[in-house]
C-alpha cells in the first residue's frame, strides 16, 4: 500500500500532475491525492492548477467539467465507465424540447450533467451554490435540470418559479423518512446533515442542508459532538478524518454510490502511467459549456 502510495506520488511528481478526488472517494485514493473537495471547489481547483495533467478522481462529468475549464491540459478520468446515474438522466435533445416549453427562460444546470447539456444550458451551478446562481438570474422564471431535488430545494429559498427536470440521484432520492428516524431514534443528540439532493420530505428533517464539503466545513465548526449524515457514505472518511473527537452516523449505510468506489489506488498508478484514460469534449460544445460554467464562477458565493 505505502509502495502504491509512492509511486502514486513521485510519477505525479516527475508528471507535473495534479490528482483532484472527490470527497466519495476511497479513503485511500483521497489519502493520495493533493486536494480533494467537492464539485465545486474541484473545477475551481482545475481552472487555477498550473499543473500538465489533472488526473480526475472521481466520475465522468466532474473530469468532463475539468477538460471544460482546461482545454490545455489533459484530463484524466482513471476509470473511464465510472459515470453518473444522474447526468444520464438528461440528453441535449431531451433539454431542446424541455427548453421549447418555456420559451426564453433562462436554464440553470446542476454541474452533475454531460458537457453537451451544459451547452444547452445559459448557467451551472453546483449544490454549493444553487441558490445563488438562481437568484443571481435577472428573470422571473428559472428552468433547472436535471435533478428535481435540487431544484425543490431551490425553490424554498426563491419567489422565482422554478420549471425542473424531473431527474435524481438514486442513491439520494432513496433515502426515506422512516430511514432517517430510525437513525435519529439511535442517536438522539445528533445533527442530522442532509445533501440537497435528498427528497424534500427529507430535507424537512433537516438540521442542515449543504454540499458535501459544506457539511466538512459545518461539523468543524459546530460544537455539537455528533452528526447523522444524510449523502454517500464516502464521506464519513473525511469528516472522521478532520474531527477524531466527533462522531458521524450514515442516515443509511444504503448510500453508496458504486461508480465513485471504482477508482483504486491501482487505478490512480495505471492512469498516470498510461497518461489516459484522457476525457476530452469536442471544441463546439466545450466553449458553450464553459460559457455556463464560467457564468457559475462569476456569482459570489455567500
Ligand atoms: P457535491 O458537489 O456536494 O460534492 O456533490 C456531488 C455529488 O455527486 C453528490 O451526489
Ligand atoms: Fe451521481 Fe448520485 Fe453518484 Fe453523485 S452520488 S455521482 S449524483 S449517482
């Protein structure tokens, strides 16, 4: 393991490579790399990094997003199948005709999507920022795709009307009410934490909504001692992690999302030695994308 470590380490050395992972990751492949964080914080760190590769751990669409961002550098995604269930739930021609009904109104889309269907789409957003991105539009009406959730979430926080897709996480969109009082049954003093893309009837059990580096940043500075969390149980690794004094409970140790857990330690070497799998995004559509990306990083965050 330590070997792996090593070699993981000097190769991104030799390479001018950077390695992002996601906060699902593999305790492991977070352990290697140099920064990790959430969607958000990822495509930031890949639009600033002067690094030649970015080797991307985590799924398609957040490397598709890096390749976005960084047409100069090349973006590696180590397991090239490790997707998304919720950016499949939405094609560009299925957007077109959604967009068709609401002629006009401005499209919000949530970073976890295709790079075709960001450009289709006017502004991202990530679960980070959500909120603001909506209000920051000038318009009455907001289209959001492709995870309704989200947009339910939004839509509490805005007099905007809000037209969403009717996509989801599975792995969120699954988690129940009778799951999430069971755990509070079994930990009673906890703060229950919730990712915005649970299911409303969810998000009302909730002390806090917030992404997943939101819910890093929120156990390290409360001073509650313990924490029910309502995402992919990968997070429970870094939140140990960052605060060995507290303890954190799964909502439901259901929440695993398989195409996060595909990338190893064997997967990160083999990529930096292959230099691939490279995740690339033909140039048309990568300049309207980055166009609703860039819109994104321009609105202040709270
Ligand atoms: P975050 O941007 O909050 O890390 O979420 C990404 C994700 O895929 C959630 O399922
Ligand atoms: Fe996609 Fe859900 Fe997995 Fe996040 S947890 S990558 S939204 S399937």
């Amino acid at each position: 393991m330590d070997d792996k470590f090593n070699k993981i380490r000097q190769l991104a050395k030799e390479k001018k490579a950077i390695i992002l992972a996601h906060n699902y990751q593999l305790p492991e492949v977070q352990d290697v790399a140099d920064l990790t964080g959430d969607s958000l914080a990822l495509s930031i760190e890949a639009s600033k990094t002067d690094a030649k590769i970015i080797v991307f751990c985590g799924v398609h669409f957040m490397a598709e997003t890096a390749a976005i961002v960084c047409p100069d550098k090349k973006v590696i995604l180590p397991v090239e199948d490790a997707g998304c269930a919720m950016a499949d739930m939405l094609n560009a021609a299925q957007l077109r005709e959604f967009k068709a009904k609401y002629p006009g109104v401005p499209v919000v889309t949530y970073v976890n999507s295709t790079a075709e269907v960001k450009a289709e789409s006017d502004i991202c957003c990530t679960s980070a920022n959500a909120v603001q991105v909506v209000k920051s539009l000038d318009s009455k009406e907001v289209i959001m795709t492709p995870d309704r959730n989200l947009a339910k979430w939004a839509q509490r926080h805005t007099d905007q009307k809000i037209y969403y897709w009717d996509g989801c996480c599975p792995i969120h969109d699954e988690l129940t009410v009778a799951k999430v009082k069971k755990a509070r049954q079994e930990h009673p003093q906890a703060v229950l934490m919730a990712h915005p893309e649970c299911p409303p009837e969810v998000l009302d059990m909730a002390d806090v909504v917030r992404s997943t580096s939101g819910m890093l940043a929120y156990a390290k500075e409360s001073d509650a001692k313990e924490f029910i969390v309502a995402t992919e149980v990968g997070l429970l690794y870094p939140l140990k992690k960052q605060n060995p004094d507290k303890e954190f409970y799964a909502a439901s140790p259901e929440m695993i999302c398989d195409n996060m857990k595909k990338t190893t330690l064997d997967g990160v070497l083999r990529a930096l030695e292959d230099e691939g799998p490279v995740i690339e995004v033909e140039e048309d559509i990568r300049i309207e994308a980055l166009k609703a990306v860039e819109r994104m990083m321009a609105v202040p965050r709270d």
